[in-house]
C-alpha cells in the first residue's frame, strides 16, 4: 500500500480571521470549536490537552479531539498514516471523521479530528513492548517509504540550530560544543549502518503513549521515520527495552540515547522562554548528556 501523500485540505473561515484567536477554542472570533459545532459537534468547554509543537484539545463532551499543527504535510501524512494503520490493526489512535476533508486550512494552521481515548494512567512495560512490536509490525506493511524521512535527518536539525546566534547566551560555548558531540556522534552511528531501516514511530516516548483499558494505544506519528529498532528503543524506559529481542545492539542504543537527550536539550534552549521552569529544564537536559557522554568520551 502506498502511503504517497494526497492531501484534502479545506480552508475555512475565511483568511481575515486573527491568526492569535488559532490559540483559543473559545471567543468571540472563528474558532476550532465553533467549527466543530458547525458540523454537528456537541463542543462545551474545551479541554486543553496539550500545547507544545501542536495544539491538542478535548472537544468535550464530544468524543472527538482537535490537535492544531502549523504544518498541513505533516498533518495531510498523520491522516494517512494512522487511517492505514488503524486499518490493518496497530495500535493507535485513529482520526475521525466530522464531514470535512481534512487537515482543515484556518489561517495557515491546520487542523485534524480525532476519536478522544481517556487515558487510563501509565502503560505497564509490558503493555508498551507489545504495543510497539505490533505498531513495527503494521508500519512494516506500508509498501512505500519515500514518505519518511530517516531519523538522523532531526539530528542534523538540532546541530544546525546550535549555530543559530538567536540562542540565549546562558548556554554556554562549551555546553554547545557537548550538544554537538553528541548529535555528531550519533549521526555518524545511525549513518554508518548496513542493514536496511526499517519504519519507525520516530518519537515513541511516554507521552505519546496512552493506556487503554490496559493495553498501550500509540498516538502523535507526524514524526514516523526510518531507523534501526535501537532508535525507538531510546526513547523509552530500561524495563521496556528489557522485553525486547535479545540481540539489539547495546551501543547504538546508547549512542541514539545521548543523541536524543541532545537534540532534546537543544530544543529546549530554543524554547526557553516558554514558561518559568525552562531555564532550569534545560540546563538539566545538558547535564544528563554531560553525564552520559563522559563514560564515551565525547
């Protein structure tokens, strides 16, 4: 099956609307609540789920979900992406459908609709190794992999953006020069592999992870790409890890680790003014790579 991307996308409402009202799903402007009720929805108050690279909302009480993204690729392939994967059984979160094509253009954001699973808590490790093996296993089905980029690709955006003179100054020369050791040496391990890639969710960490009725449902694959299983592997805890086949290759999956907690960090810094506790996020960030660099010498 071929995951070429064909994007629906309808524009609504008209472009004069304030790109700032795209923030509030309630107000006197356009809104993504009122869309939703233009369509038939039973939207009350609004439920802010998360607001980091997407805004993600409840359209409570209905069962839906309206995650806000300012890229219409990106949204146009998680549509697909999860549709075909909802289709052949993985364990994700589907889209649902509202009597719109989507992503729906507002204003140079886009917005998509999804079921709302209430999440019952953290997913058991066992749960989540299960889970990921069969969301591989449903990924492996997609015939055509020019739609995902490889996951050394974010590494080498993280360590471009450390040149950014933009970046607070509170992040120092040598913290920056770590950062790029790090990234560095992780985009040397992930592109000296010989064995073929194979399809990722690319960011599977606890909180893309919902627990159902005490199974692990996945959610968020705008960020599927092609890497080695340790890619995935780094981005969750040891205990799952421990469940997975036997013959990983324990140092790539170190290498992946100290490579993700840098790009991490360096995300971070860029962000730091996103609420009060950034400042010292980030620095802790810098010290986990620092303390796990050292035993590589990096």
């Amino acid at each position: 099956m071929s995951l070429t991307v064909q994007p629906k996308i309808t524009q609504w409402p008209p472009s004069q609307v304030d790109p700032g009202e795209l923030h509030h799903l309630e107000g006197h402007q356009p809104s993504v609540a009122n869309l939703a009720r233009d369509h038939g929805l039973d939207v009350g108050a609004p439920v802010s789920l998360r607001s980091t690279n997407n805004l993600v909302a409840w359209l409570r009480p209905s069962p839906v979900v309206a995650k806000v993204s300012r890229d219409s690729d990106a949204s146009s392939r998680e549509l697909q992406l999860a549709t075909f994967l909802a289709a052949v059984g993985a364990p994700v979160v589907p889209p649902i459908e509202i009597g719109l094509a989507q992503p729906v253009g507002m204003a140079g954001q886009w917005v998509t609709f999804w079921h709302y699973v209430a999440d019952e808590g953290t997913a058991t490790a066992a749960s989540i190794a299960a889970a990921l093996a069969a969301l591989h296993a449903g990924l492996a089905k997609a015939t055509d992999h020019s739609t995902f980029p490889p996951c050394w690709n974010r590494l080498k955006t993280a360590a471009n953006l450390l040149d950014d003179p933009e970046l607070p100054g509170s992040l120092t020369a040598s913290d920056r020069a770590l950062l790029r050791r790090a990234l560095d040496d992780g985009i040397a391990a992930l592109t000296s592999l010989s064995d073929p890639p194979q399809v990722l969710h690319g960011s599977p960490h606890r909180f893309n992870i919902l627990a159902v009725e005490g199974e692990a449902v996945f959610i968020d694959l705008e960020t599927v790409e092609l890497g080695p299983l340790e890619w995935d592997l780094a981005h969750l805890d040891e205990e799952v890890v421990a469940l997975c086949p036997a013959d990983l290759d324990r140092d790539l999956l170190e290498r992946c680790l100290i490579a993700i907690s840098a790009a991490t960090s360096t995300w971070c810094w860029q962000g730091i003014d996103r609420g009060p506790d950034s400042d010292w996020v980030c620095r802790r960030l810098v010290g986990l790579v620092s303390q796990a660099a050292d035993g590589r010498d990096l």
